[in-house]
C-alpha cells in the first residue's frame, strides 16, 4: 500500500498544511488534497467502497456506494450536496475522512465550501485503496496535489 505518482497526481511534500493531517482515534484515513478543476472523483475501498463524484453535471457531488452508480449516474447515492462548484482556474482544497464507524466524509473548500458525510455503520478497521482523479478532459488543467495517508 502506498501513494503512487504520475504527470498529474502526485505527492507534494508541504509539511507545514499536513502537519496535523493524520488520523484521529476513531479515523481510519484522514487525507487532504488541492486541485484544479470542476469535477473531482476520488474513491476509497475499505471493506465497502465510497466514491464522491458528480451527478447530473458539475453543480451536485454526491457520495456513491458503488463507482458503476457514478458511472452511469444512478440516483443510488447515499447523500447529495446540490449547487455547489469548484473553480476551474484556481486550487481548492478537500480533505476526506473516514471513521472506523463507517462515517464518509468530505470537506470541501474554496468557491462554495460544502461538506459531505455518508453514515455507513460498516466497521471499518483499514482501507485497501484509494484514487483520486479529476474527470474533465480540459487541457489545461493543474497539477493534483495530494498527501500520502498515514496508517
């Protein structure tokens, strides 16, 4: 297990923002990333599978249970943020949390700052994989900056 790295996701060493980014007593992961673009994907497997992604275009994110209902656009989700966006030219920051409980959660910043929670009640005790990926095909778009979660 480890964070893998390519032309546009890979770590960054910023010591000082992730300082205190490890995971508290009851987490199992606790990750903060910044990117640029409108439409983030990021999925995490750890004994049930969370991904947060659109629905129905860029101004709804919703946490789905199983990547195919993203994919296909399913209104099988296990919670929805409407009318939010991210910006397409400047970084915006997230972190991502997920409790032992099974407790899903994003934390969205920038442009219109939401957060996000799906309730489980899966146990949890460790997770097996994440990706993280921006969606939209534009040519210009940024580098993804990420942290490598800490067990």
């Amino acid at each position: 297990m480890g964070c893998n790295e390519s032309p546009d996701f890979r770590p960054l060493d910023l010591t000082n923002d992730f300082t205190h980014n490890r995971p508290k007593k009851n987490e199992v992961i606790r990750t903060r990333m910044y990117f640029i673009g409108e439409d983030p994907l990021m999925s995490v497997t750890a004994n049930t599978e969370y991904n947060f992604g659109h629905f129905n275009g860029v101004e709804n994110f919703a946490i789905y249970l199983k990547y195919k209902d993203w994919l296909k656009q399913n209104p099988n989700y296990c919670t929805i943020a409407k009318n939010v966006s991210f910006h397409r030219n400047y970084y915006t920051r997230m972190d991502v949390v997920l409790t032992k409980s099974g407790d899903f959660t994003v934390f969205a910043y920038g442009k219109s700052g939401f957060t996000i929670t799906c309730r489980t009640n899966v146990l949890i005790d460790t997770w097996t994989r994440i990706k993280v990926r921006i969606t939209s095909h534009a040519r210009n778009r940024g580098k993804f900056y990420y942290d490598c979660p800490m067990k």
